[in-house]
C-alpha cells in the first residue's frame, strides 16, 4: 500500500512537473508572439496569411520583403534551406517559412494508400507508417503535411475514398489520431517530426453523387454523428492545423463558412491551431456563387475564421486595404497570425529554421523504410475469396501465366498521391514473383490489355500463357489517377477490357487468381461468382510486388479486412453497413420493402469481411452484466480459437445497436475491434469495455447522451455476422 502510494505520488509530480514546463514552454512562445506582433506592419501579418506554391521564383521577392508565410511543394533540404535563408536572412523581421507538402502515404517510400493502410485494422501500424513519412519528409526539407485526410466517405465513386480511412467513424477516429500522433511524434519541435493538417473540414465526402467538389446538403445531426467526430479526434491527439473543404454545405461553402471554422471548430473544440484554405478554395466562392468578387471572398473567408490562404493570393491582394479602412479588424487579424506563429514556434523553426541535409542520405527510401512498407502491405491485403484453397501458391509450380495490365507496372500500384516516391523503385508483381522463385518456377508475363481505353485487345498471348500454365494469376484494375483527387467514376467496375481480359483467361479452364489494385472498392460480380481466388491490394506502394508475393506464395497468411463495403453495381452506391433501419426493412418476403427491384440490397463484400489461409471459430460470448445504469460500463468478451492448420490473423469486432432511442440509431456501428495472431490450435479471450463513449449519440435536441433502453451487441469478423447478446441501459439514481 504504501508502496503503492509513494509510486503515485511520484507519477503525480512528474506530471505536474511536465505540465508546469509546458505551460511555462506555452507561456514563453505567447510572449514571444506578442512582442513579434508588435513589430510587424499590417503588410506583414498578411504576408504570414498568405501562402504560395513552388516553384517559387515568381514570388521570390515577396519573401524577401517578409510577405510570404508558408510554401507548398518544395522538397530537398538544400532547395529548401535555401529558400528558407531568404526569409530568415533577408526579410525585415527574419520570420521562417513554413513549408508543406501533401505526405499522405509516404514520402519517398510509399506505403499503401490510406484506404488500403486502414485495411489493416492496426492503428500501430497506421501510426508508424506516418511515423516514417515524417521522418523522411523532415530531412528533405518539408515541416508540414496536409494530412491525414479523415472525410467519411461513403460513396466509391467519390475518388477520394482512397485517402482516408473509408466508410465508418469510429475507424475514422481511431486512424486520424494514429496518423496525426505518427505525423507529430513525441513533440513538434523534434526535428524529425512534421506537423499534420485535419482535412477536409467538413463533409467533403459527402458529395452528391460521389462527384469531386460537388454540393453537399447534410442535416446538423448526420455532420455532428458522421463527419466531425474524426476531425475532433485529429485536434484531440494535437493536430497543429486544419484545412477546410472545396465543398458548400447547405449553401455555405466551407472556406467562408463561421459556423464550421468559428463556432464549433474553435467556440466547441478550442481548438489552437491555424486554418488552412484549400487550393484556391477562397476565391472559388466566386463560382459557387456567395460572393461577388476577390475582395468578398477574402473577407468573408477571413471573417470565417480561415487564417491561411492557400495559393490565390486573396489575402495579399486585398486585406491589407480592408484592415487599413476599417473593413476588417486588426485585432482579429493579429489572432490569426498568432496561431500561425504559435505552430512555427512550436515546430522550432525560429530556433532552428533550416533541414540538417545529411539526413536526406540515410532517411530517404532506407533498407528499415522498405522493410516496414513490405510488412504492412502485405496486411493490408484483403483476401476475399479462396475456393479450394487455390491460395497459398506452392513455391514448386512449372509454371505460373501472370497476366495483366497491372502486372508488370510500376508506376500505378504507387496509387494517388504518391509524394516523392519514384516509380522506378517501385517492386512490380513480376519483380516480386522472380525474387520468389526457388524452384526454378518459369513465370509467362502477358500484359493482355491496357488499363482504360475500349480498343479491342489481342487476347491471344493470354490465353496461350495461361494454357502452358499450372496457374493463372490476373493482376488488374485501376490506374493511380482514376482515384484521389478529382478522381470520381460513375462506373465501379474493371475499366477498359480487362473484364473481357480475365473471362478469355478463366475459359481455358486454368485455375484463375485475380490480383485487384485499386483506390477505392469495386462492383465487380462476375468476377465475385466465377473466379476461385480473388485478393483485394489496394495501391501498395514501393514494395508492392513484394508484399503480393509473400500472401501468394503463403510467406505471410493474409489477415487484412474491408474498410468499405463493396458494392454489386454502382447503383447501391452511397453503401455503407450503418445505415439505418427505415420503417420497412428488407426481412420480409413483401414487395413494399427498402430494397431493389432487380438486385439485393446487400453489398458483393461486407464491411470488415476478409478471409485467412487459417479459419476461425467465435466461442463462449460474455456479457459481463445483464443491465448497466448510465454512465457504467460492463465487460464483454469472446473466445476465438485458429481451427486451421496454419498460423492467421483475425480481426475481432465489436458492433453495438441502440434498439430504440429519441432519434432513430444505425442497424450497427462498430465499436471496437483488436487484431490478433493466433497459432494452429490456439484460443485467445478477447475482451472489450462497454460504457459512455461506445453508447452515446446526439438525442433529439442535439445533446450527446447514453439514453436508457436495449441494446444489442455482435462480436464477429466482420460487420454480417458474429455472436449476437443484448443488454439494458437503465435511468442513474
Ligand atoms: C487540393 C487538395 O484538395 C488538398 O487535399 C491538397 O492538400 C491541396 N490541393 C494541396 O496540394
């Protein structure tokens, strides 16, 4: 007891210790701030408000003179020191820049797009793959990235579904503070950390018709619910900045609008750090029709709460004049700038402005980067079918056919993007089959057909490899610009003739493997029902053929898991598992139920779903009590035993249903989830709390509460299936 007790009060001081020394730390840089502030002329707060991208000889001059806050897209700490000298050395106050870059899924090594990240269900992994970008960006000069990305996105078409964490907010959550601790590391002003950038605030995702910049109209509920919570998460685990959105919600386009970037973000959230436009978002308010002209968009992006704007040069051009005759505060003014330097500070660019360039040498693309992009590729790989157990491949196969566009690509499985990463060190399947290869295994190459385009193909080659072949392995799908920005479809299958492509491979009768890879999920039913083997690789990255050959070949059992639903055809899209009920749920056998004429309103592949070279049994589910008041927790578990014969992951999922409540709840939403290894045999118990934060939602006043009533609770290996409980929620005393 004693012990115990002197061991807590040690805890306690060191606590208290570090937080006096960052209050003090806080406290140092607002003085700092207030005593550069009062040096500065209204020219040169605007110029801290304005951002520029490289190539930066065109606005050289403007940094010379201190009008120039931030860079974006400038690599190579040399370049960049160099730039950076102009601002520190020669501009009147010697402010630093601060230079950004959109680090999304790697630098020079590039890991899987943040969708396919996600599908590894393991947030440590999420984490220390931003942990490495950052580092690897620190030494080429960059101090800032914008990401993560955390839009919901519940809707494939939209392209930008690759760069988040896909359809569901508790993951959202859980991979936007990952990314941001990576991001950020221990303390900004580590040299090898950068600061990360929440975005798109908000509700970008949520395009109609999954078009790119296109209008959402939301209800408060279904933002607060679905779309907000993984920003609050981002600034939760101490994201320095935030970018808001292209999009208008409800008439209001993001960059102007006080209520996002005002009341809640910084009123609700308190949140300290600055706000950046997107690319030309202040000005485009023009189009979307809110305002007349620059000036208008400049003052009412400002008054907004917007503190950076990011290329148009909205501020630079019209501020200055607004703040000198009264249309815009100064005072608000110098609050903006305070929050641009606190970041600054904080990253110790005004200790230490410049990049050490050694570190480019041995950061950049090392042997430790590669070897950690080729593990957590190859967990992210979802396998969704295995019929016979044509997968693993044995290593002493004659002969394997690999067909495909993608098959000996180096430049699209990089995905959207894709930084600084070069497609020339980027492992293709054909390179990753051969650096396989014991056996004296003879690999055909066919390309078969390109990736888009409707010309008719010469199927030939294809089909003469793959009847000389034990094996067919088709690795197809989409390019790396057919996702991310801009890069919505309204079509959600194969593109071009690569459809057409593997039906001619499948008809010789060899035993088919299709290699999918591509930024966002697929409606692709023929291959669903009439091939045996089907992996989903997302767009992995620089060690991609790698990763690939060690699931094929069963040097790694895949354990990856879907981050979105698949869809049947594109007309499911917006799909998502946490929809809710409606008053005429597809159960019964009726005509007047929520469902399609022509198809099921189930997905291809759910939410969550994902085989293994192993399987896995559920067991023994535990609800530690029958009824819980509000605001206790209770315990509930499972026992999950490897029945296989080889060693697997699994993911363990917890999903909650609120029956009844003020406002209507989700059928499901996830609520935890651990990925675990489990030899042959082996049997884990995998255990989750329940209480506050895994009950709560907006009751009907908007209020986030637990409200007393059933709830029932899955735990399985995907969002379908599961052992199934219930319990209550009674009124506290
Ligand atoms: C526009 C994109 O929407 C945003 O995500 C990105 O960070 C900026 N351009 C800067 O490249």
């Amino acid at each position: 007891m004693i012990q115990y007790f002197r061991f807590y009060t040690i805890i306690t001081v060191i606590f208290c210790f570090l937080n006096i020394s960052s209050a003090q730390t806080d406290r140092a840089i607002e003085d700092k701030i207030t005593t550069l502030l009062a040096k500065m002329t209204i020219e040169e707060k605007i110029g801290q408000m304005t951002q520029f991208s490289a190539p930066v000889d065109s606005f050289i001059d403007l940094i010379r003179a201190g009008l120039v806050g931030s860079i974006l897209n400038l690599t190579g700490a040399e370049r960049v020191n160099a730039i950076q000298k102009i601002a520190v050395e020669e501009s009147r106050l010697g402010i630093p820049l601060i230079n950004g870059r959109d680090v999304i899924h790697g630098f020079r090594t590039i890991f899987p797009i943040p969708l396919g990240e996600t599908a590894t269900w393991s947030p440590d992994f999420v984490k220390e793959a931003a942990r490495i970008a950052a580092r690897e960006a620190s030494a080429s000069g960059v101090h800032w990235t914008f990401a993560p990305m955390v839009d919901i996105a519940r809707d494939a078409r939209w392209g930008r579904i690759s760069e988040g964490a896909g359809e569901d907010t508790y993951m959202g959550k859980i991979m936007a503070a990952a990314r941001v601790k990576g991001f950020q590391g221990e303390k900004l002003s580590d040299p090898e950390t950068i600061a990360a950038c929440v975005k798109h605030f908000a509700a970008y995702g949520a395009a109609e018709a999954g078009k790119d910049y296109n209008t959402v109209d939301i209800s408060e509920r279904t933002l607060r619910e679905v779309y907000l919570p993984p920003f609050k998460a981002g600034i939760d685990a101490g994201a320095a900045t935030l970018m808001c959105s292209f999009n208008e919600i409800s008439g209001v386009p993001s960059s102007g609008n006080k209520f996002l970037l005002t009341d809640i973000l910084r009123s609700e959230w308190a949140f300290k750090g600055f706000v950046v436009s997107d690319w030309q978002s202040v000005t485009e308010m023009i189009n979307h029709g809110n305002v007349a002209d620059t000036l208008e968009a400049a003052l009412l992006a400002a008054e907004a709460g917007v503190d950076t704007e990011m290329v148009s040069g909205s501020y630079n051009k019209f501020l200055v004049q607004a703040v000198k005759n009264g249309q815009f505060p100064e005072e608000k003014i110098n609050e903006m700038v305070r929050r641009i330097l606190r970041v600054k500070f904080q990253l110790g660019l005004f200790d230490n402005p410049y990049t050490d360039s050694n570190r480019e040498k041995t950061e950049l693309l090392s042997d430790q980067n590669r070897r950690f992009a080729r593990e957590i590729s190859a967990k992210a790989i979802v396998l969704l079918k295995n019929e016979n157990e044509i997968l693993p491949l044995k290593k002493n196969l004659k002969s394997i056919a690999l067909i495909g566009p993608l098959a000996d690509n180096q430049l699209d499985p990089l995905g959207c993007w894709f930084c600084n990463g070069r497609a020339d060190e980027l492992v293709s399947v054909l390179q990753g089959f051969k650096n396989k290869i014991v056996y004296g295994t003879k690999i055909n190459y066919v390309k078969g057909c390109e990736i888009k385009g409707e010309e008719e193909p010469d199927l030939q080659e294809a089909v003469k490899a793959a009847m000389n072949a034990d094996v067919a392995v088709c690795v197809v799908g989409e390019s790396f610009d057919m996702s991310g920005e801009a890069g919505s479809r309204a079509r959600l299958g194969l593109p071009g003739r690569q459809l057409d492509l593997i039906k001619t491979v499948y008809e010789t009768g060899v035993p088919v493997v299709v290699v999918l890879m591509n930024g966002r999920p697929l409606a692709i039913p023929w291959i669903a029902e009439n091939i045996p083997a089907i992996l989903e690789t997302w767009h992995l990255g620089t060690e991609c053929g790698n990763a690939i050959a060690d699931v094929i070949f069963g040097d790694v059992n895949p354990g990856g898991k879907l981050p979105a639903s698949f869809p049947r055809a594109v007309g499911q899209e917006p799909l998502y598992y946490n929809h809710k009920n409606t008053g005429r749920p597809p159960v019964q056998k009726t005509r007047f139920i929520t469902r399609y004429y022509d198809m099921p309103v189930e997905p291809l592949f759910p939410f969550g779903y994902g085989l293994s070279y192993t399987t896995f049994e559920f067991s023994d589910l535990q609800i530690s009590k029958p009824e819980i008041k509000i605001g206790e927790e209770l315990k509930v578990g499972v026992v999950v035993k490897n029945t296989g014969m080889v060693k697997g992951d699994e993911v363990v999922q917890l999903y909650i249903r609120d029956l009844k409540g003020s406002v209507t709840r989700p059928v499901k939403e996830l609520r935890g989830f651990k990925r675990i290894t489990l030899e042959p045999g082996e049997s884990k118990k995998i255990d989750f709390t329940v209480g506050k934060n895994e009950l709560s939602f907006y009751d009907i006043n908007l209020n986030y509460v637990v409200e007393p009533g059933e709830f029932h609770i899955w735990i399985g290996p995907n969002s379908t299936e599961g052992l199934h409980g219930r319990f209550q929620v009674v009124k506290g005393q």
